[in-house]
C-alpha cells in the first residue's frame, strides 16, 4: 500500500479530485492492471517450475490427513 501512494504521488493524482491528470491516470492503470498481470505471469512460471504428479499429491494429502487424524484428542 505504501509503494502505492508513491507510485500515485509520483503521477501526479490530486485526491478528491473531479479530474485527473492523464499521468495519474496511467497510473492509476498500471497499479490495478500491468502491476497485478505481472505477478500472476510470474506465479505462474513458478507454478509451471514446480511439476506436481499424481503420487505427489496423493502423497501430500494422505500426509495432511495424517497430521489431522493425530491433532484430534480420542473420544
């Protein structure tokens, strides 16, 4: 949120203002569009680096029910 009012601040937007400067309007673009679209590419290569098959998730999921069946205090 910081990184946000400085970006705004740096673009030149007037809060409460009827109008906008057309910087602060590319700005304002950019923090609700590039900047979201560029992480979601960028979790999505990572995502794509982490091959999950099959077994590992059933392996993971057994594990967690595991844990979870261990967690539970005995009726």
């Amino acid at each position: 949120m910081p990184l946000t009012l400085v970006v705004l601040g740096w673009t030149g937007y007037v809060a409460n203002a009827e109008t906008q400067p057309p910087l602060a309007i590319n700005g304002i673009i950019l923090l609700v569009g590039v900047v979201p679209a560029a992480f979601f590419l960028i979790g999505a290569l990572f995502a794509r680096k982490l091959p999950i098959t099959r077994q590992d998730f059933a392996r993971v999921r057994a594990e967690l029910a595991h844990r979870r069946d261990m967690q539970q205090p005995d009726t």
